[in-house]
C-alpha cells in the first residue's frame, strides 16, 4: 500500500508540474507538450494533479477534452479504488 501512495503522489505531482510546463512553453509560443500525453498522465493516477495544474495555471479549462475529462477520469478512478477495496478486501491491505 505505500508503494502505491508514493506512486500517487509522484504521477499527481508530474500532472502538476506538466500542466505548468504546458503553459509556460504556449505563453513562449515554443513546442507544447501533446494533449495525449497529459490526459495519459490524468489516466494514470494523475487526475488531481492534472485538475490542480489546470486551475492553478489557468491552462486548459476552455477545452472540454479537459475541463470534463479530468474529472470524469478522477471519479472513474475513485470509483475504481472503491470497488478493488470493497470487492478485494486483502487486495491493498
């Protein structure tokens, strides 16, 4: 289990960091960051750090890809952990 909460709180720190750097090189009008690439990093457990950036930053809340995709992964992704705790009990014990 606390592999795992390292894990998130690393990805969720790399959303934020992403989301910045993003905004940063468009301010610049240097090469951006792929769209792809920072909903991966939501996908992969990155949601809050992803949606923190976003509004921290002022980056991608025009763009629904983003401003409803982040929150809909973080919910699918709550409700994941939900169901492997309550349906796996010994899964992240």
């Amino acid at each position: 289990m606390y592999i795992l909460v390292i894990y998130w709180i690393i990805i969720n720190f790399i959303g934020i960091l992403s989301m910045w750097a993003d905004k940063k090189k468009a301010q610049r009008r240097k090469w951006r960051i792929p769209e792809h690439s920072l909903l991966s990093i939501a996908i992969l457990g990155g949601s809050v750090g992803s949606f923190l950036g976003m509004h921290l930053f002022h980056h991608k809340t025009k763009h629904l890809k983003f401003a409803a995709g982040i929150p809909v992964i973080f919910i699918l992704q709550v409700a994941l952990v939900l169901f492997v705790r309550f349906s796996l009990p010994n899964f992240l014990d």
